[in-house]
C-alpha cells in the first residue's frame, strides 16, 4: 500500500470528514441544478440570482438583514432538532408539522387568554407547547412501540388530525360572553397574541434588538442554540440518550443487551414532540418588527416547518451542532430567494433545497463508489507504469 | 330539500372525491406490492395535475372549439406520463442505489410543489394554472335514468370516474391473475426467492414505481378536475390520504375501492354536512374532515397482528446479500 492509498482510506475511514464532504457536494451538485434552471428561466437574470444566494443581500442595511436571517433561521433549527432527535433513535417523525401545529395552538391559547400571568405568559405559553406537541408526538410512539404500526404512517396521520383538531378548536372556542376567544371572523385568522405576551428581545443584558436594529429578532434564536446543546447532551452524554441511540444503531442488539425498547421508542417521539411543539409556541409568541407579532390561518394545507425540519435534520445527518449550521445555511439561501424575487422566483430555493436532499440521500452509495474507484484507477495506473 | 336529495346529493359528491384516491391509493399499491414505499405520491399527484392542467390551459387557448372528451383523454396522457418521469426519482434511489424510501420520498416531495410554481410563476406570474372546466358529464344516456345508482354514479361525474372504475378491475386482475403480477408481489414479499427462480428484482422493482407515478399523476389530473377550475399548487393532502386508503384497503384492489368509497363519503360529508337539517349551527367540518384518519388510525391497530403489508416493503434489495 503506498502513500496515496493510505491517506485516501485514512481520509474515507473518517466518517465525521467523509460526511462533511458529502454534505458539501451535495450542496454544490443543488446550487448548480439551480443555476442550470435559473439560466432556462430567466437567463439575463441568472447571474445575479446566484449572487444573491451567495449574500449579495447582505451588503444594504447588513445589521437589520441579519437579524431578519437568524430570526428565521430559528424553527429551522428547532424543527430539524426535533426531527433529528426521532432519527437518532432511528424513527421518521414525519409528523412534526402536526405537533408544531398543536405546541403552536396551544401557545396561542395561553397568549390570548392567560393574560394575568403577566412576566411570565411567554414562558408558560412555551412549556404549554412543549407539552402539547409532546403529547401529539406520543401517539405515533405508543402506537409504534404497543402495536408496531410505523410511524411514519401514523404520522402522516396524526399530522391532518392535528390540523383539523386545532381547525376546529379555533372555530369553536368561545369566550365567557360567547364570542369566539381566538378566531378573527372578519380576516379569517385568529387574532394575535397579547403584547405582553410576546417573546423578550434581551437576554441576560444582550439586547438583540440594539444590536439588530429594525429586525424581527427575538431571543428565539438564543433559546434553540441552547436546545441543541441540550439534544446534544442529553444524546451522548447520558445513560437515556445512548440507550436511545442504540436503538437507533440496531434495536435488536439493544434490545438483546437489556435496553428497553419499547420504553425508548415512545419517550424519543414524546421529546421530539415537545421540540416540535416549542417551535410552533416561539412562532406564534414572537412579536415581530414593531410588535406585529404572527397569526394563524385557517386553511386545510399543512404547514411547512415540520418538513423543513426534515431538510435540516437530513443535511446536518442528525449532528446537534450540524443543525445550528444547516438551519443558518437554509435560512441564508432563503433569505436571498427572499431579496432576489423580483428576478427569479423564490421557489427556486424550495427546488434547491429538495435537490440537496435528494443528493445527499443518495450520496452514502455514491461515498463508497467513488472511494472504490479512486482506488482501483490509481492502482491500474501503477500496473501500467510498471 | 328532503331526506332523499340530500343523501343522493352527498353520495354523488361522494364518487367525486373518491375516484383521485382511488387511482392514486392504487398507484401506491403497485409500489408497495414491489416492495417499494411511495410516499411520493402527494408530490407526483402535484405534479401530474400541474402538468395536464397546464396542457390542458394551453391546448384550450389555441383551439377553442376542440372536443373536451380528446382533450382529457390527451390530458390524461399527459398526466401518466409525467407522473412516471417524476418517479423515476425515486426507482433511482430506491432500486438501484438502495437509498432510504422515506426519505428520497420526502426530497420528491419537497421537490415537486416548488418545481411547478415555479414555473407557473415564471410562465404567468401566479401560481394557479386556470382552465375551462367542460369536462362535466351532466347525466350518461339511459343509465343515468336508472333510480338511486344512476343518481349517484350517473350524473355529475367525468370521464375520470369510469376510467377509475376501469382501473380497479384491471389491476385486481393484473395483481391476481397475471404472471406479471404474480411476480410483482413475489418481489415485494421475498426477493432474494424470487431472484433465486431468475426474476430481475430490479426491473421488477422499476416497474412497481412506475405504474406508481403514472397512476399517481392521473390521480392528480382527477383530483383538480373533481374540485375545480384551476390549478393552484397542490393537492391538500390527498397523497397522503391516498396511503391511508391504501392500507385500509390492505394492498387489495376491491378492498381499496371500497375504503376509497368510505373516504370519499366522510369529505362529502365534511363539506356537505350543513345540508342535513339540525347540523346547520356548528361548524363540524373539521371532525368530519378529521375521521377518515382517525378510522385510518384505528385500523392500523386493529389489523397491526394481521396485516398483508408486503413483508420486504421498504426494504431494499441488495443482491449481495441475498
């Protein structure tokens, strides 16, 4: 073996490296699918779309804009921790929309009508959350670990169960002079939260809202760099999380060494749950540009973070700190398709997105094949030398 | 309106709704039967729709007086063919590079909604895709004059609904009587015996997909033709009821027209329940809406022992480890 081939396997033997790499590629092989369609769509304008992806964006009004970037970027990570923390166990909880749906109905209650609680609405108004999309996610857990239906499906299914029951919830709740507490008939969307209800912008004497002046931003962001430290510690350094990730490995061998399976299976989605439900609870508490704050529509289409979440939790293959950078990655990239839509559309950036992940799904094979023919063209190129 | 308008009413409403999930439900079957998950389906129906539809705006544009029965049964075409080029995505993945099913669904998923409005916006600066929906069939000579069933599958229907029909009895006959079909569910059951008796697991597993996504974008072209007069981006879930049906339906062809059937009747109750005197007052759409998962839900349980999902669905086939 010379010294080519032992760097190459020593390279491809470094599985945190090789997944790095393929991640990049991935991300690389999405670009450029997306600068070929820019080029048919709009082939003036493709150029700039690219650089817009790339930051352009950044260079006017650059503090407020990155304020704008981490707000968003914060239920990309929530979610995607909250799908990674089910992978990691080695379930699909495709079903995060439903349980960020339900944490964010939940929130919205509290916030509206749990106003004597004062300094502390939005705390309560997030552990209500959790709460809700915890036991939103513990359906799909349960009916997996007592019934062995695949969660997955069950899912899917809890997901238009949650919509529905929130839809219906919101429609019918009236208050003590029968009025309808949260729905707003004459937008067709509930109403906001109460103002003082809204997520602080300062943490600890950081005033984010000093810092980025006229941006959306809320100590959301702080809260889920925090969350993946936590998924983080409690994933690999504690006797539950190591339980839960060798059920992920081979939940055979853990079961065979004594780990309850059963056990794990249901608390990873009640956990994943809770994630998912906190994301919803900072989107409908978060006050906004100048206390705009959010609302919900009433509409039968699922919403998109849980499948977003999904994008994150894929490209960042799980790692809690991987998903801090793939949400600031995916919000950058729509942060631009944001800026640049009078060019090109922005679901130029949707179809990048779907692209990466269909790369990097596919890319595990494609890691082993190259390495393979790496190897076998230098080691025929040494034959023909001799 | 009396006891009896209503009910036939709301049947008839009933077949409309049903017809996309069943050709898509069966789309899935055929996936499942080969041993491959489609969880694409949502995404190849928004697909298919977008495309026939798209067809269809057009063709409507440069002949005005063409005959609406040739442009849907072009339409149509249009549709399968979509459909199928969109799953090739995932045969790709799924067959020959043993990606994870799920998730290479999920990226066609993400993928497809974003694609077609893209070029929708980019084409016309919306994303809805309008057309003039003629393709009604107000009532079919002499059967429609039939009491009770031709008022139900008679009248107010298109050309879609008898091809569903068509569908059902084709595939419960290409599934259960066919050597194609035979080998279909053998490779979804047990490939590695299967190959062993020289069946190319591989092409098996392509074909399965396939007739998936060909299925799939017909449902979708079905799905806006039952509901509306345009296109607007997707297809509110009715991919994924699709698999619901699919497994209510337990991989059986007459078993999934009839869960379709049931699924069909609870949104045309969902969206006709104010009809029926006494519910007018609530706003009950959304547990009716809610009930055909919930019934999905508990026959996932109650059939959890006893279930004829197809044992190596999921599963992908390395001839390696044969």
């Amino acid at each position: 073996m010379n010294r080519f081939e032992q760097t190459l396997r020593k390279i491809l033997s470094n599985r945190a490296l090789v997944n790095l790499l393929a991640t990049l590629i991935a991300i690389i092989i999405g670009i450029s699918i997306g600068f070929v369609i820019m080029l048919i769509a709009r082939p003036q304008q493709a150029t700039s779309g690219i650089r817009f992806l790339f930051g352009s964006w950044l260079s006017t009004n650059t503090p407020t804009r990155i304020g704008n970037w981490l707000y968003y970027a914060t239920s990309l990570i929530v979610m995607g921790l909250a799908v990674a923390f089910a992978f990691k166990t080695g379930l699909f909880n495709i079903g995060a929309t439903g349980q960020y749906t339900v944490g964010l109905f939940a929130a919205l209650y509290v916030g509206i009508a749990w106003t004597g609680l004062g300094r502390f609405q939005w705390v309560v108004g997030l552990i209500m959350a959790s709460l809700a999309g915890g036991f939103w996610g513990f359906f799909p857990g349960f009916l997996k670990s007592r019934f062995k239906v695949h969660e997955v499906i069950s899912s899917i299914m809890f997901n238009y169960i949650g919509m529905y029951l929130v839809n219906f919830l919101i429609s019918n709740i009236k208050n003590a002079s029968g009025q309808l507490l949260l729905f707003d008939h004459s937008y067709g969307r509930t109403y906001k939260v109460a103002t003082s209800a809204f997520i602080p912008r300062s943490f600890f004497g950081i005033d984010l809202s000093s810092i980025f002046p006229g941006s959306e931003i809320d100590i959301g962001i702080i809260l889920a760099i925090l969350l993946s430290v936590l998924v983080y510690f409690v994933l690999y350094r504690t006797k539950f999380g190591f339980e839960l990730r060798a059920c992920g490995f081979n939940r055979h061998a853990a079961q065979y060494s004594g780990i309850n399976e059963n056990r794990s299976i249901t608390l990873a989605m009640i956990i994943s749950g809770a994630l998912a439900g906190f994301g919803g609870g900072l989107f409908i508490l978060a006050g906004r540009v100048s206390n705009v704050g959010n609302i919900y529509k009433i509409v039968d289409v699922l919403l998109p973070e849980g499948f977003q979440g999904i994008s994150v939790a894929l490209l960042a293959l799980s790692n809690p700190f991987g998903i801090v950078f793939a949400g600031l990655f995916i919000s950058f990239i729509q942060r631009g398709g944001f800026y640049m839509q009078t060019l090109i559309k922005n679901e130029i950036v949707d179809i990048i997105v779907a692209v990466i992940i269909y790369t990097s799904a596919i890319s595990l094979i494609f890691q082993t094949r190259i390495a393979n023919w790496l190897l076998k063209t230098r080691s025929e190129k040494k034959k023909r030398g001799k | 309106m009396g006891w009896f308008e209503i009910s036939m009413l709301i049947l008839n409403a009933m077949l409309l709704f049903s017809i996309p999930l069943l050709i898509t439900a069966l789309g899935g079957m055929f996936s499942e039967k080969s041993g491959v998950v489609n969880i694409s389906l949502e995404g190849i129906m928004v697909f298919g729709s977008f495309f026939s539809i798209l067809f269809i705006n057009i063709m409507q544009n440069q002949f005005p007086s063409i005959n609406p029965t040739l442009l849907i049964l072009m339409a149509m075409v249009v549709a399968i063919v979509s459909g199928v080029l969109l799953s090739t995505l995932l045969a790709f993945s799924a067959v020959n590079l043993k990606a994870n099913q799920v998730i290479g669904g999920t990226a066609i998923n993400l993928l497809a909604t974003p694609l077609v409005v893209f070029i929708a916006r980019t084409l016309n600066d919306v994303r809805t895709v309008q057309f003039s929906n003629n393709f009604t069939i107000s009532k079919v000579p002499l059967l429609g004059d039939i009491p009770i069933i031709g008022e139900i599958f008679f009248r107010n229907t298109t050309l879609l609904t008898y091809i569903g029909f068509f569908i059902v009895i084709l595939a419960s006959v290409v599934i259960t009587k066919t050597k194609f079909g035979l080998r279909l569910s053998s490779v979804g059951e047990h490939p590695g015996a299967a190959d062993s008796v020289g069946i190319n697991v591989y092409k098996m597993r392509w074909a399965g997909v396939m007739i998936s996504g060909g299925l799939a974008g017909l449902g979708g072209l079905a799905f806006v033709i039952a509901s509306s007069v345009s296109f607007d981006g997707n297809v509110i879930g009715y991919g994924f009821l699709a698999l619901a049906v699919m497994i209510f339906g337990q991989w059986k062809p007459w078993r999934i027209f009839m869960a379709a059937l049931f699924f069909g009747l609870m949104s045309a109750l969902a969206f006709k329940y104010s009809l029926i005197p006494g519910l007018e007052s609530f706003s009950l759409g959304y547990l009716f809406r809610m009930f055909p998962y919930v019934a999905t839900i508990i026959a996932l349980i109650l059939t959890s022992n006893k279930s004829r999902v197809p044992k190596a669905s999921g599963i992908p086939y390395d001839q390696g480890s044969r």
